[in-house]
C-alpha cells in the first residue's frame, strides 16, 4: 500500500504541470510548424495552416530562402547584420565579464557581498527603463552630447540615436553584460586558492597559472555566459528600435516582428523563426543538456 | 618561539585575520589594483545612466537632459500628465502588476510540483519534460511569443487575447525558474529526511509536504522573487500576447514612447515599477535571512551557469 502511493505519487505532481507544457508549449510549437509548412489564401491573403503532417509543403520555406539566397535577397542584410552585431557585442561582453568576475571571485575580499549586490542590480530593473535610460542620456540635446561638446563649447552635436550600428551594439551589451558576468562569476568562484597556490609551488608563474589552470577552468562558465547572453540577442528587435529605429541596423528580431504585422506573411514569419530556432538548436541543445546533467548528479 | 613567527603564528590562531592579511596584500599589487578599476568602472557605466533616468523622474520642467529642479509633478500633481493623473500610464502600472502577480501565484505552485515529480520520478517521461522546461529558458522569447498567438488567435480555443493570454504566456517562459532552483536545492537535501519520515509512519504525500516541504521554503521563495520581478520587465511576450490599450504594460508604454518626446512621467512610471520590484527583492531577502539562517542554502544562481 505504501510502496503503491509512493509510486503515484510523482506522476500525480507531474500531471499539472504537464498539461500545462503540453497545451502551451508543445501546442504553440506545432502551430508554428503547421503555419510555416502551410498555404496563404490567395484572396483574404489569411494564413491557411496545413494540420495534417501530410499536407505539408515547402513553398513558405522556398519563398523566405529565396528572399534570403535569392536575387532579390532582402532578408539577408538583417541577417548578417544580426551575426556580426551578437558575435561583436558578446565578444566584447566576455571582455568586459571577465576581469569584473574575476576581481569579484578572487580580489574583492571583505566587499565581495557588496560588489555582487551591484553586479545583480541589474536583473531587478526592467530591460526597457535600462534603454530608457540610454535614450535619454544620447539625445541630440541629451547630456552624452553636452559633456562630450564641453557644456556646448564645441560645436559636436552627435545623432546618436538614428541608425548608428555601434549604439545599438552598446545597447546590447549594455542590457546583456550582467547575464554573462553571473554564470563567469560562479564558475570562477569555485576554483580553489589552494589550487593556484599549488601550481605556483609546482613553479608556475603568474601568467602560467592564470592560462593554464584558470582559463581551462572557467570554460564551462565562460560558455555558459556566452550562451545566455548570445540567445536572447539573436531574438532582440527592442534594442535596435528604441536605440535607432533605423532600417539601417534593423536585426533577425525585427525581420520577424515586422513580417508578423505584415498581411499574409505569418507563413514567412514562421519560416524564418523556425530556421532561426534551427540555426540555434544546437547551442540550445548543448546548453540544456549540461543543466540537465548537472541537476541529476548528486 | 622567536618574535619574527609571532605573526604567522597569530595567523593560525585567527583565520580572520590572515585571510584579511593576504587579501590586502594580493589586492594591492598592481594586477588586483586593475582589475578593481575596471570593475569599478564597469558598475559606474551599468547603473550611472539608471540612477540618472530616476533623477530626471523628479525634474519640475519637461527636460529629461536639463534638471530644472525638483519636484514630484510627474508623479502626483501634475493635472494631466503625471502618473497619477494620466489615466494610460497609472493602468499600465497597475496592469504590469496585476500580470506579475497573478504570473506568480500559478507559477510557483506549479513549478514546484514539477520539481518535486522531476526529481523523484525516474524515466523517459519526466525527463523529457525536464528538457522542455529548460528549453523553455534558453528558447528565444519571441519563439513562444509568435507560437501562442498564432494558436489564440487561429485555433478555437477559450483563451482570449489580452490578461488571459499574456498570464499564460508569462507563466509557460517562467516555469523553468522554480523548477531549476527547487531541483538545486533538493539535490543538497538528499533522500534522507523523506525516508525518515516515512519510517515514522508518515504516508508518501505526508512526508513530502511535512518533511520536505519545509526545507525548500527558502528555495520557493528565491523562485517567487525571481519569477515577480522578471515579470515586471517582461516585454515581448506581454506585447505580442496584448488586446487594447487596456492590456498595455509599462515596458510596452516604455517601448512605444521612449523615442516620441516624453515628458519625466515616463522616468516617473519606470522608477515606480522599479520601487515595486526592489522593494519585493528587498522583502524576500529579509524573509530569507530569517528562513535559511541554519540552512547553509548555497547561491541558487549558479544552477543557470551548468556544469560542463
């Protein structure tokens, strides 16, 4: 009798919650795929979803890769675009995330709780007051502009608002930077001093330490932080409109956003979020395996 | 003993002490002295232009750039475009947190139950709904965005667009944080105290909600925290997921008049849900200290970061 309600126990828990991802999770999923696979009424220019697998066809995807590969290839820019800003901006993350968690992990002392009380500061103000922010500081009249013309002594007045790639790049790490310190900082963290005390007693310099028993072992955290910050920009289109709303430095993100809004072309927008979705699926993958794993080793 | 091994000997004898001794020394070479300046640096760039955008909530004229003294016109008295009297912006606030609320109170409960069966039920099921749970944080929020409003809107379902859809939407991206982090803390509990319990004659769902239960309280709790204050920044989903203007939040308010003049109400509306938020991180933190004091609970953060 015991033995039977232990067994019942765990998948009564379950159901809920699996309902739940079942409906909500699963389900969108789906419709996404019959959409994308799907036909475009010729007339009310609505989306027709084909429900049976075996209806599906190709002729969304072929239109959105021909817009991507083919003569009149608009939907590449945004993409290239999108790989050189996220691969810019997350570099330039790991170079900013580094040293700050590695000062945090190793240096900070007696101020390491206030320090990581900063560092997490961010995640409790909301993504958009963060751009909000920058939208006001980088006006034309904004006070970026006043202090770099010397409280208007010279004659700069820099736009930086409109369509300026590096504005947008900043606004990115600005708003992603503290996703990559936190993992670099836990990772970073868990190696002991005693450790690298070790390897100088072996004979290793500073220098040798530091490449070859620190950096191998932040790897996990180094690609974890660069995992959680990279996703989230590869789906972004807010920054880009807040901070230049340029068709200029318009990302992947905004490809979607924009051709969901357009009549008839939901076929397209599944398309390109599924090829988006397929392109990220095993950095996707990689990332929730190594969760999963860790979660069960006890 | 001779007098030159008295400090190292006082060193052994206060571990306080020589920790504090070595730490001045290492962090006063000049490698430590740089990287002290580039954090200081890197936290002056990440909160200086927030701390400036609260500044500006509390100018008496309509800059955002020139302070022009203070005042707390775009919060109460200004007749028509003050927080409190435009009537867009105060049902965006109360909007933003009716959804985190609600997004919570389904949430927590659920996510918890699941971590429980995750943890405990052993096969392919539940570890193939453990994969989508953590799909479900890396998984690009405009994915789940799009898949929830085609299905509302091209299926005959009972969910509406607006409150409805975007509850459901919030809750679907968050439920993964109660699920890692009660998983985290469960690992660290161990087996033990259920079984205990169970000997002591407690049924299967007794021992869970009387032994172990209390135990994750804390854990629960950072959840709760985690899951309230991502759902006041949440901003694609509740867009896509929205009907009319009644169903607007502040990141969309945000979103949709950051580059159109705005006057400070704006900074006004962003601080409050800034006040709202903190002051929840700040509660809970208090309400932890009390909870985990003996519980030696570790950074649950750190459960994100995975082990490779």
């Amino acid at each position: 009798m015991a033995k039977r309600s232990q067994r019942f126990l765990w998948p009564a828990l379950a159901i809920p919650s699996f309902a739940w991802l079942a409906l909500f999770l699963a389900i969108p999923f789906y419709v996404v795929l019959c959409i994308a696979f799907g036909q475009v009424d010729p007339i009310f220019r609505t989306s027709i979803p084909a429900w049976n697998p075996l209806d599906w066809r190709f002729d969304q995807f072929a239109i959105t890769l021909d817009r991507i590969f083919g003569a009149n290839n608009f939907y590449l820019p945004p993409i290239t675009r999108t790989i050189t800003y996220v691969v810019t901006a997350v570099i330039i993350s790991l170079i900013i995330a580094f040293p700050v968690a590695y000062f945090t992990a190793r240096y900070a002392g007696k101020r390491k709780g206030l320090v990581l009380v900063l560092l997490v500061a961010p995640f409790w103000i909301s993504y958009m007051m963060r751009m909000l922010a920058w939208v006001n500081l980088l006006q034309t009249d904004g006070i970026v502009n006043s202090v770099i013309s010397l409280g208007g002594l010279l004659p700069v007045e820099v736009n930086w608002l409109s369509g300026k790639p590096y504005t947008v790049v900043m606004g990115l790490i600005y708003g992603y930077v503290p996703y990559m310190i936190l993992p670099l900082f836990a990772a970073l963290d868990r190696i002991s001093p005693s450790l690298l005390e070790a390897a100088r007693d072996l004979g290793a310099s500073g220098f040798d330490v530091f490449r070859r028993v620190v950096i191998p072992m932040s790897i996990p955290g180094i690609a974890a932080g660069m995992l959680l910050v990279a996703l989230p920009m590869m789906g972004d289109y807010f920054t880009s409109d807040l901070l230049s709303g340029s068709p200029d430095t318009s990302m992947i993100g905004n490809l979607i956003n924009g051709t969901i809004q357009t009549p008839g072309q939901s076929g397209q927008a599944a398309a390109l979020l599924l090829l988006v979705l397929l392109v990220l699926a095993a950095p996707m993958f990689l990332y929730t395996r190594t969760v999963a794993r860790s979660e069960t080793r006890s | 003993m001779t007098i030159s091994a008295a400090p190292i000997d006082m060193a052994m004898r206060d571990p306080e002490l020589g920790r504090t001794r070595r730490w001045r020394r290492q962090s006063s070479t000049p490698k430590a002295r740089g990287l002290a300046t580039v954090t200081v640096i890197y936290l002056l760039w990440s909160l200086v232009p927030v701390a400036i955008a609260v500044l500006f909530s509390f100018n008496a004229g309509r800059s955002r750039s020139v302070w022009q003294g203070f005042s707390l016109r775009w919060y109460t008295w200004d007749p028509v475009g003050s927080v409190a009297n435009d009537p867009s912006l105060r049902s965006a606030l109360t909007h933003t947190l009716l959804l985190a609320v609600l997004a919570t109170l389904v949430t927590v409960p659920l996510g918890v139950t699941l971590a429980l069966a995750l943890d405990r039920w052993r096969g392919r099921i539940p570890s193939g709904a453990n994969f989508a749970v953590l799909m479900s944080f890396v998984i690009p929020e405009i994915a789940l965005a799009i898949g929830l409003l085609f299905m509302i809107t091209l299926l005959t379902t009972p969910f509406t667009l607006g409150t409805t859809a975007q509850v459901i939407g919030l809750i679907t991206f968050q439920l993964s944080y109660p699920v890692v982090i009660v998983r985290a803390r469960m690992l660290t509990i161990g087996k033990q105290y259920e079984e205990a319990a169970r000997d002591l004659g407690a049924t299967a769902l007794g021992a869970v909600r009387r032994a172990l239960l209390p135990m994750l309280y804390p854990a629960i709790l950072v959840s709760a925290i985690l899951v309230f204050a991502d759902v006041l920044d949440n901003f694609v989903l509740v867009r896509y997921l929205s009907s009319d203007a009644s169903t607007e939040t502040t990141s969309m308010r945000i979103y949709s008049a950051a580059r159109a003049a705005p006057t400070p109400a704006l900074n006004a509306l962003a601080t409050l849900v800034l006040i709202a938020s903190l002051t929840v991180v700040l509660l809970g933190w208090l309400a932890y200290r009390r909870w985990g004091k003996n519980e030696g609970e570790e950074s649950s953060v750190g459960s994100f970061a995975g082990n490779f």
